[in-house]
C-alpha cells in the first residue's frame, strides 16, 4: 500500500498558522468561501464540462446505439486509423484482438485483451475520438461505436444495444487482470560497496544498433523504423 | 563629407571580411548582419561564399585580439525576449521519429548531456502531448471546481493568481522514461534513454487552499483532473495526495507557464509519474471512487509476466544516471576527469548516491551538490583517475527511505519486461579506450 508522507488533514497542512487561526470554520451552508474569488457554478455550466463517466454508470447520458449503427460510423470515423476489423493501421492502435496475449513474450493489450471496464471505452470515445476531431460525434453515435467495437472484440453479441443501463453491465474479459494497490517497493537492492559480485558480464550493447537519432545538428526525421 | 563616409564604410566592410573569415559561420553570418557594415554587405556576402572552411579553422586565441573585442555589439532589446547563443542550437529537445504514429500524440526529451545544475530551462523541458499543444487563451480559460463539494466554483486565471502562492522545485518524469530498453540495449544517447524527466520550480496554489474553499463534503475520497486539450486528458487522484503536496501551477522558472507544460495552468503532483500531472488543467471533481480512465487503465498501468497488471502505480521510484560521460559526452583525455549524474526520488530527498567503474563490483560514494531537496533532481559527482582502459561506469541511488536503486536484472526479475513503465534502474555506459561511450546492459 502506498503510504503518505502526511496523515490526510482537510485543512491546508502546510498553511500558516496566522491564516489557518483567522480561518472560520465553513459549514455546508456557506454561500462563499473564505476568500469569496470567482463564480459560483451553476448546474447548467457543470453539466456541459462534467463528461467524465465511472465504471458504475455515473456520467452516462440518455440516448443509446446498436452494434450495426455503430459499425457505420465505425467505417466513417474511425476505421482509416484502427483499421475496419480494429487491427489498427501502421503504429495507431489496435482496438482488438490479442485475447490470451498478456503472458506471451509479445502481448497484444487491446480493448477485448486488456481494458476492465466498458465504462472508459465511452468516456474515452467521447472525449478524445475520432483523433482529429474530438468531441464531434453526438452521444448515440458514442454508444453504437461503442457498442461495435465491443462487439469486434466478442464481449457483446451483434443485437446488443448500448445505452446507460447496459453498458455498466458488461463484462470485460479482463476485468479481473488488475491489482489496484501498488506492491512497490518489490526489488530491494543492497547497499554493497565493495567485491559485490564475482563477474561483470555485458550481455547487451546498442552499439551499431542504428536506432538512435542524431543528437547534434537539426532534428533527424531520417531514422523512422 | 558623403564620399568619405562611403570610404569609411568599404574600409569598415574590409575589415568585417577580414574578421569574419575567422569566425565560426554562425557568428560571422550574425557579425556581417550586425547593421556596422551595411554598405559593404551585398559584397561581403558573394565573396564569403569560398572561404568558408578556412574560416573554421582559424582562432581567436591569444595572441589575436578577437572582433567582438573591437567592434560594438547589437544594443539592449535587440531580442526582447532573449535566446540562447546561435553557438548552442544543437542544444533542443529532440524526438525519436519511429516511436510514436504521429507528432501531435508524442514525447520529445530533453538534452540532459547539455544542461548543468538541477533546473531544466523551460524551452528545453520534455514535452509528452496527447493531441498537440493547445492555444489557449487565458482570458478565455476557466478551472471549474465541482463534485462533492459545498461550494462549486468557476475561477478565472486572475482570480487563481488572488489566492496565497507557494514556490516548490519538483521534477517531473514520464513512467515511460526509458521503456525502450527492458528487452535489450537499443537506443545510444542519455537524451533518449532518460529525456523524459526534467525539474523547474513551479508556482501556484496549494490544491489544498482551492479545496478547502470549496468545502469537501464527507464522502470525497478522490479527485478527477482534466485538460483543456484536445485530449481533455484525465486522472484520477486520491484526496490524501491532493491535500497534501499538490499544487496548481501557473508559473515555471519565475514567467508564466509554457504551452507546452500547460499554459495557462497545469497540475504539479510532486514525484508522480508525470501523467497525472495534467495539463491544461480546466477541471477538478471530487468524487467518492476513482472514475478508471483510459490513462489510468490501457495506460499507466503495468503488465506482470503472469499476466496480471498493476495500476495506481503512481510514485516515481528512485533512480539516477550518469550525465558527463554519456555517449553524447566522450572522455576528453586520460586522466582526471569528474564523472557527473543526476538523482531523483518521488519517495522524498536523495540520501546518497554511488558510483562504480567496475560494472558494479565496487562502490563510491559521490558527492551530493547543494542543494538537496525532495522530489527534485539533485546532482551528484565524483573525481575519477580514468587510465585508459575499457571501463563500465553505473551510479546507484539511496533515497531517504532507504531504498536503493536496483539494478537492470533485479527489475526484470519481479517485473519481467512488458511493463514498459517504471523501468528504474541503474544505467550502464560502457567506457571505450578511445572515451567513447555506449549504453550497455549487464546479464
């Protein structure tokens, strides 16, 4: 577990006591707060920046979309980067596939593969897809893509229809694949100073290796592989 | 009166073409332009065109008396904003063109092997982008402060600037700094294998100050940072550590932000891998459960060679590296020569830092430079007799914690080496009998 270098106070730890002891203890009522800067806000301006959605539900939006719908806009929007099958084009991402990868010398983390909850797929769509024009699709063309690229991946059958009721109950393969607490430190190296070990053998050197850019002169665009 | 002026001027010309056949290209092409000899110019620049390798081989040395010792240079404003010497424009941040599909999502590093103390200069500081840079305005930008709070506000950049400042140095580091090399050595250059950290002072106002002017209801436990970008980039953070160090940064190195580090402003999460930092900064929620965002779930999360990951991975463990030599820093001579490195901890201040040049056998202890502070780079040095010989020179952290840094093995025995983040370990660059160095890795 990662421990804190402070115990969690709510108030400022590190103010000056002339400040903190000045400060009046606020309570829910308080219309401002102790300095009173800047705009209250209102329901309607959180609501229109507020898009981020949990893997329970919370930040999903009415509307809904079918696989079928979904694959239409899959095709217009999204395939010429990720490839029709989300294969993935050139080095943009693929979108699915790899199931089983994850312990194989090369693993394929891909939304079927790797991603636990089907929650991000639509923050993340939304949010930042198509790439070169984010935020632009309406929030039933966000369920449908969604809806495809689950359904690309297995996870969902081809008349499933995504909406806020169904997309927090589907199961990622790979839900279970995560440990969320940190177990580091896992390597503890010693402090030794002297004869610390018996031979020094190199076993790797990028000598020759051509891979690294120029670090003088203009930018090298020429190493591209 | 008018012929003796123009006299003057092809005699001044005379005299520029004379000096300038000694100076290096740049600064004769900036020499001739310095506006002294205007008349002559035409001239002077058709005739340069075939002296120019006999200019790169003359001095300025003793006895010479130089130019710029006898001429006037440009005047005060000349660059109102001021710029390096055109002799260091090799020193820019530079990018490994087949690492990423496009430029707008994208790291460029910065050129360690050039810098000197511990603050990175802002033009220079790593840049890690998810859909570009934004232009933002600042009189159109606004940080919402929402969620479960008593008080949602919308502040303003000159409403932020209102409320009670702090000034802290901190480094920032991306987790995938030198995710290149866990299968093997790759790349040969310090810029490209440790150019994803970088250290300023940041000022701006403690999260904490913010939160508690907003009133955090009882059930808040984390908190949702979002950019302005076009990625509108998400993390989520636990309220522990937003209560305790964090600050939203307007300022780096004394002037505002740079673009690239978030301009108008941007959260500074003092020794967390560099994502959750976020840019752009436009949003804060707090919610009672992490909101498991692609960049705290595909992203920044590390795989296990059993198959299983580990997210919430967010401290930057300790590590160091060895600056000067590095490949881009040969060994000049045999002799005495003083090995230099950086060191960094998001646990707190670096304790100690060793050095060997045996490939590990044996240990030194490096000298520490002032000053020494937590969650900030901190370098080191030690004075070393090289003699010539083949050599393998590595440096080894100690953080106030106690943890020493591992070695390459030891991490590819617990993380395997698909984890791509967090490779932390000690750095190996091997010393050739003509100084040369290269990155290596040791079995």
């Amino acid at each position: 577990m990662f421990s804190f270098h402070k115990t969690p106070r709510l108030l400022a730890s590190t103010c000056c006591g002339v400040i903190l002891a000045s400060v009046p203890i606020l309570g829910a009522a308080e219309q401002t707060g102790y300095y009173g800067y800047g705009e209250p806000a209102t329901d309607e301006q959180i609501a229109a920046w507020d898009i981020d959605v949990r893997p329970d539900g919370m930040g999903l939006p009415e509307g809904s979309g079918s696989v079928d719908e979904g694959m239409a806009v899959f095709e217009t929007h999204c395939a010429s980067c990720h490839g029709a099958f989300g294969e993935g084009m050139g080095r943009y991402p693929k979108l699915a596939g790899g199931d089983g990868s994850l312990t194989e010398d090369r693993p394929e983390k891909t939304v079927g593969s790797y991603w636990p909850y089907a929650s991000t797929l639509w923050d993340y769509i939304h949010r930042a897809m198509p790439f070169f024009a984010p935020q632009s699709l309406t929030d039933d063309q966000v369920y449908a893509v969604t809806a495809y690229v689950l359904n690309l991946n297995y996870i969902v059958e081809a008349d499933f229809v995504a909406n806020k009721e169904t997309l927090p109950q589907v199961e990622m393969p790979n839900h279970d694949g995560f440990i969320w607490e940190d177990p580091r430190p896992v390597v503890n190296n010693e402090r030794c100073m002297e004869n610390c070990k018996e031979e020094v053998t190199v076993s790797e050197s990028a000598a020759g290796k051509n891979l690294t850019p120029s670090t003088t002169g203009p930018l090298d665009e020429g190493i591209t592989e | 009166m008018l012929g003796k002026l123009r006299r003057l001027n092809q005699d001044a010309s005379k005299i520029a073409l004379e000096e300038s056949e000694r100076l290096p290209s740049e600064e004769r092409r900036r020499f001739l332009r310095s506006g002294l000899f205007t008349a002559g110019g035409a001239m002077v620049g058709g005739a340069l065109a075939g002296i120019a390798p006999k200019a790169l081989a003359s001095t300025q040395f003793p006895p010479e008396i130089p130019p710029w010792t006898r001429t006037l240079g440009p005047g005060v404003v000349t660059d109102p904003y001021g710029v390096p010497s055109p002799f260091e424009k090799d020193v820019i941040r530079r990018n490994v063109p087949w690492l990423t599909a496009d430029k707008v999502s994208s790291i460029s590093f910065t050129p360690l092997q050039h810098l000197k103390g511990i603050i990175t200069p802002n033009g220079l500081f790593f840049e890690r982008h998810h859909a570009g840079r934004p232009e933002i305005d600042p009189q159109q930008h606004r940080l919402m402060i929402h969620g479960l709070v008593d008080r949602p506000i919308i502040l303003s950049m000159e409403d932020l600037q209102r409320f009670p400042s702090v000034s802290q140095i901190n480094f920032i580091e991306c987790p995938a700094n030198g995710g290149m090399e866990w299968r093997g050595a790759q790349l040969n250059s310090l810029q490209f294998l440790h150019g994803m950290v970088s250290c300023a002072e940041w000022t701006g106002v403690r999260l904490s100050t913010l939160l508690q002017e907003v009133g955090i209801k009882p059930e808040g436990k984390w908190l949702l940072a979002e950019g302005a970008d076009g990625a509108a980039m998400t993390r989520s953070i636990p309220l522990e550590k937003a209560l305790d160090d964090v600050i939203v940064a307007y300022a780096q190195n004394g002037e505002a932000l740079r673009r690239e580090q978030g301009y108008p402003i941007r959260l500074v999460v003092p020794g967390w891998e560099g994502n959750t930092h976020v840019k752009w900064l436009r949003r804060l929620e707090v919610g009672d459960k992490p909101w498991m965002q692609r960049e705290e779930t595909s992203k920044y999360t590390d795989l296990m060679p059993d198959g299983t990951a580990h997210g919430f991975t967010w401290v930057m463990e300790a590590k160091s590296v060895i600056t000067s030599p590095c490949p881009e820093m040969p060994l000049k001579s045999k002799g005495v020569c003083q090995i230099e490195g950086l060191a960094w901890s998001g646990r707190g201040k670096v304790k100690a830092v060793d050095v060997s040049v045996d490939g590990g056998q044996n240990w030194q202890q490096a000298q520490l430079r002032e000053p020494v502070m937590s969650k900030s780079l901190t370098r080191f040095s030690l004075e070393w007799k090289w003699d010539g010989n083949p050599a393998l020179l590595q440096s080894r952290v100690i953080d106030e914690t106690g943890y020493v840094q591992p070695t390459l093995a030891q991490l590819k025995q617990a993380r395997g080496t698909n984890s791509i983040y967090h490779k932390n370990a000690i750095q190996t660059w091997k010393v050739n009998g003509d100084g040369s160095v290269v990155n290596v890795q040791l079995s």
